[in-house]
C-alpha cells in the first residue's frame, strides 16, 4: 500500500489480490479512479465489493499487488457505527488529529444539516439522522478519496432519496474522489460518472455514465444504461421489474 497525493488518478490498484484461506475473492484486479471522480461499484452480493473497499481504506493487510491512494480518505459504512456513550459532535471528531473539534465538529454537521444535532445523544437520531452524522464523520477529515460502502441500505425510500441528492450535492461542492458500493443500479446511474461491474474477482465491465445532471429517472439514455448493467449483473429486465413492483 502507497500513500501518495500527486498525479491525475486517487487510486491506482495493479495485480491486487486477496486471498482467504485458498479463495481468490480478489483475483489480479485492476482499478484507476480519477481525481475527483465519482465512481460506482456493483455487483452480486458477495462478490468482494467491501473487501476492495476496505482494502482501499487500509483496514485490511492481507493483499498481494500494488495499490495507490491518496493521504486523505475517510469511509463510510451502511451502518452509521456511532458511539452511543458520545454526543453526536463527539462522534464526527472521534480519534480526528489536529485542534479545535468543536468547531470543525460543527462545520460538517451543518454540511449534511444536522447542526440542531451535535449536541444529542446518537440514539435520538433517525436512520437517516445517522446515516448523514456518519458522513459528517467522514466530511471531517476533508478526504481526497470518499469511500463508501452500501450507506444508504438501511434507509427506507424517502429518507433514501434524500440521501443521495445530499450526497450529489456534497460532492459537486468537494470534487473528491468518490468509491460508492451499491447494490443498487438507479443510485449509481443518478450519482456516478462511472460505473463499475465487479464479478469473479476483477472489475469485469465499466460503464462510462454520459447522462447530464442533475440526472433523471426519465431520461431515455437512463433506460439503455440500465439495462446494460442489469445485462452485466446477470438479472434479467423481466426480474428487475418484478422485484420492484
Ligand atoms: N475476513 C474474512 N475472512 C474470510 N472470508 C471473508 C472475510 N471477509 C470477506 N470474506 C469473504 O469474501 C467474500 C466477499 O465478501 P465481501 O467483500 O464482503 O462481499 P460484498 O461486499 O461484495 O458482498 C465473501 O464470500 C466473504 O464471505
Ligand atoms: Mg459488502
């Protein structure tokens, strides 16, 4: 693992494998992922998503290959794992470096709206609530590489939706790099620049995302890309349809 902040690429990952016990589930993968791009990872579950993610994270050190990324990055996991014997503020600036966390503590709480928060208890919070402390967690450490993996299962519809405009928004505000994990096609086609198709081990198949934004659920150009990444999923349109209706 490099750490190294210069160049036109966040993260540049060569020959990466990742074995457990005899198991491949990270076989002589490749991944560049531009400065400040947004990019979207799907896949079939189980196929080594939050194991790229983490690897990328540095929270894990069983790795074959070369991997770059950038000094400052921050993760953001679909359970908010805040600490309940701490007040929100807290929290967002859990083991931070530096002065003056209160302030900063506040000023990524008021990027995700949540400055009325800071000082409750997290188990006062929504889901939502939660969800957006965890990704002022993240904010705090004015990452160049934003990692984040499934942060939006846990979310019904509504508070879903409201999540990934939050999201976009940040992000159209930081020009991070951004590693979403999803298992949702429409959320990586409403937020990424591109996406990527990960199966037996490797990014299988990417998918450059050409649609204007703010994006649109109608757009004609939405349908073709998504049936494109279904194809690639191996789930057929028929079996979309019906699993949303
Ligand atoms: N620490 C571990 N020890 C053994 N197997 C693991 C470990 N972490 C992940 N795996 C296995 O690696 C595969 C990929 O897991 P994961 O990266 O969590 O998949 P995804 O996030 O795509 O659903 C799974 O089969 C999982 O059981
Ligand atoms: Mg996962």
């Amino acid at each position: 693992m490099t750490v190294s902040d210069t160049g036109d690429l966040a993260v540049r990952v060569r020959g990466l494998t990742r074995r457990f016990g005899d198991r491949a589930v990270i076989d002589d993968l490749d991944i560049d992922i531009r400065t400040g791009e947004f990019v979207a990872l799907v896949g079939a579950s189980g196929c080594g998503k939050s194991t790229l993610l983490r690897i990328l994270a540095d929270l894990d050190h069983g790795i074959d290959g070369e991997v770059r990324v950038p000094r400052r990055r921050a993760v953001a996991f679909q359970a908010p794992r805040l600490m309940p014997w701490k007040p929100v503020w807290r929290n967002v600036t859990l083991g931070l470096p530096g002065g003056d966390p209160r302030r900063r503590a506040e000023a990524a709480l008021a990027e995700v709206g949540l400055s009325h928060r800071a000082d409750v208890w997290p188990k006062v919070l929504s889901g939502g609530e939660a969800q957006r402390a965890s990704l002022a967690r993240a904010l705090v450490r004015d990452p160049d590489l934003l990692l984040l993996d499934e942060p939006f299962g846990a979310l019904d519809a509504l508070t879903r939706i409201k999540a990934q405009h939050l999201v976009a928004e940040l992000w159209q505000r930081r020009r991070c790099a951004v590693l979403l994990v999803t298992h949702d096609v429409e959320e990586a086609l409403l937020l990424a620049d591109r996406v990527l198709v990960m199966r037996d081990g490797v990014i299988a198949h990417a998918v450059p995302v050409t649609l204007e934004r703010p994006r649109r659920l109608d757009d004609p150009l939405f349908a073709e890309l998504r049936s494109e990444l279904l194809g690639w999923l191996g789930v057929g349109e028929d079996i979309a349809g019906r699993r949303a209706a």
